[in-house]
C-alpha cells in the first residue's frame, strides 16, 4: 500500500516542496541501509518499447500541426516514461486482480481462444490473458492499472485532514479562487413602462415614500404589477442584472443603503429602490469556505506527493527505452 504518512509526519508535508531536501533525506536513508546490510538489490529493469514513445510523439505532433521542438519532446517522452512507472508499480501492488481488469482480461482471452465456449471462471481466463501477455498492450487495462496507482498514491494525502496553518495560509496566498462577489438586499416599486407618465409617477410616488417614510416591507401595494417581486434577497450583480439589465445594475450600485431612491430604468419601467444591505466584493474568512479549501489543499497535496513518489519509483527501476537489440538508459 503507498500511504505516505507512514513515512513523513504530515506538517512535515511542506517539504514535499523542497526536493534537494526531499532527496538529501532518501539519499541518508539509502547510505545507511547499505552500510548496515551491504550493496542494494539490483533495481529491476522496466524496458519501454521505443515504438511506444514514437507513437506518442507523432500523436503529440498530429496534434499540434508541426514538429515538436527538442523541449516538448522530452516532456512528451517523460510522460510516456512515468506512464510505464505507472503502470509497473501497479502490477508490483496486485492491481491486474482489479475485478474490472479481470473481467477486461477475461473478454480478451475468450475472444482470442481456440475453444471460448470452454466453461472456465473469469480468473481463469484472466489468468490465461496474462500468461499468454495479451494484456500488456490493450489500452483499457493499462488505464484502469495506471489510474488505479495514481489514485492509490494520491489517497495517502486525501484520507488526511490538513491542519488549519496550512489551510489558513493557502487562503491568504489564493484569495481569488474564494472570492464572494458583491451582494446587494432591495425592494423595489415598479411603474409600468407603458404608461404615458411614467417617469413622473414614479418621481411623484418617490416623494410620498419618502414624506410618509413608508418602510421597505409595507410599500409592496404602491406602484404596478411586475415579474420581479418587491422583496428581493441578497443577490449578486450577476443575477441582479439578469432580472433588470445591464443599466439598471449600473445605477443600483450608486444608491445610498437605507431610504428610498430613484427613479431607476429597466425593461420593465420605472423603479423605486430601497436598497437594505449592500456586501462588497470580499474574501471570506476560513470558518465559512473550510470546506473549499480544505478540498484544494488536498488536492494539491495530493498532486505534489504524486509527483515525488513517481521520482522514487523511477529510482526504484532500471528504466530502458528499448529498440529492438539496442536500448538506451531513460533519464526522464
């Protein structure tokens, strides 16, 4: 099982950022295993057929309408590479028992068999996919197999619960991925467009809200009937000009909180506004977005011991790009 916490207690998590450190520390635990119990195990070859990575690239550059300059196929061989670490270490955990990959096995081997209609269990027939290596080359197992040990390495970072430093810091280094837009509480009287003094009315009733002080919540028998209703919740700009328009929205943002203004054009009229809460933009604090943050810190995490265990796993192999009779020795 890769669950990283067994190794690195998790506020120790940070370091996953400083690979020289990272590595100086697996480079003391490698000198020390060796002096205690001699010379290291051959890492065990993994040989990546060179026809898989020049598939890839000319894929890369199909795709791209041009030759790939020497940059882009590194990156592209690379991932060629970490998909084979990938799908290596998966085999090393057991993940071709997957019921999934069994059962994708299975359909391989009894469409290729001399004798299909042979009463023979889905492990079985996984089981002869796998002896007879018709497994290795289809592309929905070596997906299920590489997702699946990505996802298992990743889960040793989403199982733990990050502690609130982190998240608070996180917030305070990404405030625009929690950002609240502004919000604005109205009421508001409507003065239908089709009558020949609208503007007038409405100029007319403003004085009589205002003489009477008439409040927000007992004005909603002035004025005429409308598809918005007087009382509006909080809402952003966003909805707030989906209702009445662009320049509706405009003037809103410039009325005064608390008393009765206008009056205001839309669509549908002239309007009457009291606006009663008006919240600006702003970022809010970690007790109300934990839950978005605490999925991002995760997730980045997550993404960064991924990244770190695959170097390992590299380490871990004798990795080789193979050509026939002539391999060459994978950096990547």
């Amino acid at each position: 099982m890769d669950f990283p916490h067994l190794v690195f207690p998790f506020p120790a998590l940070k370091l996953l950022k400083s690979p020289a450190l990272h590595y100086a520390a697996l480079g003391g635990l490698w000198y020390a295993a060796v002096s205690l119990w001699g010379a290291p195990p051959a890492a065990p070859p993994l040989l990546i057929p060179a026809s898989r990575v020049e598939s890839a690239l000319q894929e890369y550059e199909r795709l791209s309408g041009r030759p790939l300059s020497p940059e882009e196929s590194r990156i592209v061989t690379k991932a060629v590479v970490d998909q084979e670490v990938l799908y290596a270490y998966a085999k090393m955990l057991g993940l071709d028992k997957d019921p999934v990959v069994e059962q994708r096995l299975a359909q391989i081997a009894t469409f290729v068999s001399e004798n299909p209609h042979e009463a023979k269990s889905v492990e079985e027939r996984a089981d002869e996919a796998v002896s007879l290596g018709i497994g290795e080359g289809d592309l929905v197992v070596r997906r299920i197999m590489i997702d699946g040990a990505r996802r298992l390495i990743r889960a040793g970072i989403l199982v733990r619960e990050p502690p609130d430093p982190l998240l608070e810091q996180y917030l305070r280094d990404h405030p625009e991925q929690f950002q609240r837009p502004a919000r604005t509480r109205l009421s508001q009287i409507l003065i239908d467009a089709h009558k020949p003094r609208a503007e007038q009315d409405a100029r007319d009733l403003l004085h009589r809200l205002r003489r009477d002080a008439v409040p927000p919540d007992q004005a909603s028998h002035y004025g005429d009937a409308g598809l918005v209703k007087p009382e509006l919740p909080d809402l952003p700009e966003r909805e707030l000009e989906r209702l009445f328009g662009y320049r509706f929205t405009t003037e809103l943002a410039k009325l005064p909180v608390g008393e009765w203004s206008g009056p205001v054009a839309s669509r549908y009229g002239m309007h009457l506004v009291f606006v009663r809460e008006r919240v600006m933009e702003h970022t809010p604090p970690l007790a109300e977005v934990r839950k978005e943050v605490r999925t991002e810190v995760r997730a980045k995490l997550a993404d960064e011991w991924l990244a770190v265990r695959l170097e390992q796993l590299k380490g871990e192999f004798s990795i080789q790009i193979a050509d026939g009779d002539k391999t060459e020795e994978s950096k990547l």
